[in-house]
C-alpha cells in the first residue's frame, strides 16, 4: 500500500555512515529529512548531497535531521562522501544509509516489492529512488516529494516546504502559495472569522472562505 500524508513513517534498523541507527531513536523530539537516491558517484546526486551538506546550519535552526538513503554500501558512501565535500566545499555530516537490501526503498514505497539489483546495475535499475520526505517528531509523513533523474532537487523549496509544514503543526491556519516566513498566513476553514479575531487579531478578508492574518506562533 502506498504511504500517503500523516502515515507513520516506516522505521527501520540500518547501517549508515554513523553506524547502526534505528531511524525513528534517531529522529528523537525532532523533525527530519529523508532524502534518497539511485546510486553513488552520480552527478546530480553530488551536487543534491552537497547542497545538503553547504545547509547543515539551516537544518539546525529548525531543529531538524538530515539524512540521505542510497542503494549502495557503506564503504562506497563514504568514499562517495570525500567528492560531495570537495564539490560542496563543506562537511557532509549527516548519515548516509546503506540500502543495498533495498530494505529501506520498498519500506518506503521507492521500489517494488519484487525489486533486486541486478550485477553491473546501472542507475536507471533504481532511478525511482528519488524521493525527499519529511517526518514530524511524532514520526508521521509530512510532506513527499518525488523528482526523476535528470531533475536536481530545490533545496531552497525544501527548506521553504519545512518552514510551512513547520509554520502550521498544530495550528489553525495554512500558508498560500509561495508563502516564505514572515508573510501572511490563511485562517482555517474550520475557524470562523470571529473566532480567528479573537485568536490572531485582525482578519484580512479577501473572500468568504479566504482570510489571512498575520503569521505569529
């Protein structure tokens, strides 16, 4: 069955660059960012994990993990990771798992069941190993997003989709299209306009069911 929005992430046990780590401990209080890939020494992938990498003070500030799932193993990680910082030009520090059971990907609904690698795989044999996902501290699916091989991934966008989904856990409001921190924010339907008065302050109405007030949590 597919995973969908406010599932429960899948745990796991794996061996990763950091050792072995059960993934929902490894989570703890905070949120965190599974991003995964096809395969190691690949050219769009470096420039993603080194990105991540040239981040880690952003993922701080908003009291979340990072780590990277690849169906390759821990040897070749970390002899991937010296390319990642010599590209980046900054410390890869997060975890990369190792995934060569493809245990992690079919937990995670990034390959089928039946799914093995096949010797002298290619890329493409995983290239649906593409996802970024980010779970809350009580471990469910926030946010999913799936990219195709030649797309490199935002990671600008990732960080503005965590502030949002951040911005709203456990609050009455949803951010518009485009929000970034510190615009205005939309009044759940569910609260009525007196209500969101009462609770936010002064209410923009633009339509009936469209009203924003300012963004304050």
């Amino acid at each position: 069955m597919a995973l969908r929005i406010n599932d429960i992430a899948p745990n796991f046990t794996a061996d990763s660059t950091a050792g072995e780590l059960n993934f929902h401990d490894w989570i703890g209080d905070s949120y965190a960012i599974l991003f995964s890939h096809p395969k190691d020494f690949t050219p769009v992938c470096t420039t993603e994990f080194g990105a991540v990498a040239q981040l880690a003070a952003e993922f701080e500030k908003r009291n979340t993990k990072v780590i990277g799932v690849s169906v390759d193993s821990v040897e070749e990680h970390v002899k991937w990771k010296a390319d990642i910082e010599a590209f980046a030009g900054a410390p890869a520090n997060f975890p990369i798992i190792d995934d060569t059971s493809l245990a992690v990907s079919k937990a995670y609904d990034m390959l089928p069941a039946d799914a093995y690698l096949p010797d002298g795989r290619t890329p493409a044999d995983s290239a649906t190993v593409r996802t970024v996902f980010i779970v809350g501290p009580d471990k469910k699916i926030r946010l999913m997003m799936i990219y195709p091989m030649s797309v490199g991934r935002n990671f600008a966008e990732i960080l503005r989709a965590l502030d949002a989904v951040q911005a709203t856990d456990g609050v009455p409001f949803a951010t518009p299209a485009n929000w970034v921190p510190g615009q205005d924010v939309i009044v759940a339907l569910s609260l009525s306009t007196d209500d969101a008065k009462a609770k936010f302050g002064e209410v923009d109405v633009k339509l009936p069911y469209l009203r924003f007030v300012k963004f304050s949590k």
